[in-house]
C-alpha cells in the first residue's frame, strides 16, 4: 500500500514557500497572516507618543530619549491563519486506471496542504465527520480522514483559505450551492481526474459498472459515444473553472497517473 503520508510530506515541501512570509526570515510564527495594522503581534510596527494610560513597559526608553519624547512601540497584529478542509469520500472517487485513486491524490494533497501550513503554526479545521475538529499536525489528521462525510451543507466554519478535494462530477447547480456558502476568499479547488475519464477510451461494447452501487450499464458502441461525452465533459470542466473564477479562487487539476510531488513539481 502506497503511504499517502510520505506522499504527502513530499508534497508538503513544494507547497511550503507559498505559506512562507514575504520576508522569508524564520520566525517562530511563521504561519501567521501580518494584518498591517497595530496589535498584539510580536512585529514592531512603529513608534508613538506615550499618551496617559498606556502601558509602561512598552515605553521604548531609548527612543524617547533621542527624540525628546516619551514614545510607545506598537506592534503589527499577527494572527494565525486558518485552513479549511474537506475531502470528498463519495465511493467514484476510487475509480482509477492509472497507479493511484483519485481518492488516494485527494487525500495526499490534503495532507501536503494541511502540513505546509500546520507546520508554520496555522489552524487547520477538517470538515471529517463531527463536529468539526481542529488539527495542529499531519498524523492526527490523517488518522481522521477516512471518516465518512457528507457534502457540506450549511455555512462552513470561518477560515482564511478553503481547500475542496473532489472530482466536482455533481451538478451545477449543486456546486454552486457549496460555493455559496464558503466566506473565504483564499478558496482552493483540487480537482481529481483520471485520464480514461477526460478521454474516454473505450471500444466496442462495454459494460460501465457503477461504483455508487446502482445498476451497471451495458454500452454497445462506446467508441460512437466519445463525442458528445467528451462534449459534456469539457462543458462540466469549463463550467467549474467559471464558478471558480467568480470567486477568485484557484484550481489545481491532478491526475491519477503518479504521486503528485512529480506531477505538480
């Protein structure tokens, strides 16, 4: 069995730089998003006048005494940022004619992102189960990602960044509903895809069984149905790249046909 956690951490690594500070010093929160404004966050921001009231330790002795004034240091507002996860467990996402699921790169690339991010101190909340629970490493998150769960009905829990992994094979109008009720505007859509299912390249007669547990279909020429499948395929595709980009948000494709360290690397 291939491990999705050293796939993973592989992963992790590529992704990383993109979770770092634009200062790339190594700071022991790393993670946090600098808001740009005054707070309680360990960055100085600038120097004030001391005004009755404020604290005596952050009179910035040193300052007050070159500039003539008392002055106070006031501090950028850093915070943790927080990252969204669900990860689609419906039973099409174990199809593959390649060398992984797609249930199989779902989960890597959750892991890869989950761990990019909790590594440099950020809040992770997996949408695995119930009630939602928050993660701070990559084992106890993947010990909870096989739980079975739902697609999300309702608003999702507040965060930063979202990250949806899914083959998105629902109706429109379905995954319009979802992306209405996500708030981030840091949203991340990770589409799994196997290539039989972009090409579509069967012949003769075949019979498709159905993963979800309904009745198996019998095709007696697929090679005359590759046309309008691909059609409404490309349709679906061009469809979700649209509410995407609605919402500013961005979408990575990953096929089934190797570990995503090398496909995305």
């Amino acid at each position: 069995m291939i491990s999705r956690v050293a796939e993973a951490l592989a992963l992790s690594d590529l992704l990383a730089p993109a979770f770092m500070p634009l200062s790339h010093q190594p700071r022991p929160w790393q993670g946090a998003a600098p808001r740009q404004r005054r707070g309680r966050g360990t960055e100085f921001w600038q120097f004030r006048p001391y005004t009755a009231g404020d604290d005596a330790a952050r009179i910035a002795w040193r300052a007050s005494a070159r500039y003539r004034q008392p002055l106070t240091k006031e501090h950028e507002d850093a915070v943790p940022s927080s990252l969204t996860l669900w990860v689609d467990r419906r039973p099409t996402m174990g199809f593959t004619t390649a060398q992984r699921t797609k249930q199989h790169q779902a989960d890597v690339m959750a892991l890869a992102w989950g761990w990019a991010m909790a590594r440099q101190g950020d809040w992770l909340i997996s949408l695995q189960g119930g009630p939602h629970q928050r993660y701070h490493d990559i084992l106890s998150l993947e010990r909870d990602l096989d739980k079975p769960v739902v697609f999300p009905q309702g608003p999702l829990p507040p965060a930063d960044k979202v990250l949806l992994c899914s083959d998105f094979l629902y109706p429109q109008e379905t995954l319009a509903a979802l992306f209405s009720t996500i708030a981030a505007d840091d949203g991340h859509l990770c589409v799994l895809y196997d290539p039989a299912e972009a090409a579509f390249p069967y012949q003769g007669p075949i019979r498709f069984r159905d993963l979800a547990g309904g009745s198996d279909c019998l095709v007696e020429d697929a090679q005359a149905l590759r046309p309008s499948y691909q059609t409404r395929y490309t349709e679906h595709r061009q469809a979700l790249d649209t509410l995407a980009a609605q919402r500013g948000w961005l979408v990575t494709r990953c096929s089934t046909e190797g570990p995503l360290a090398e496909i995305l690397g």
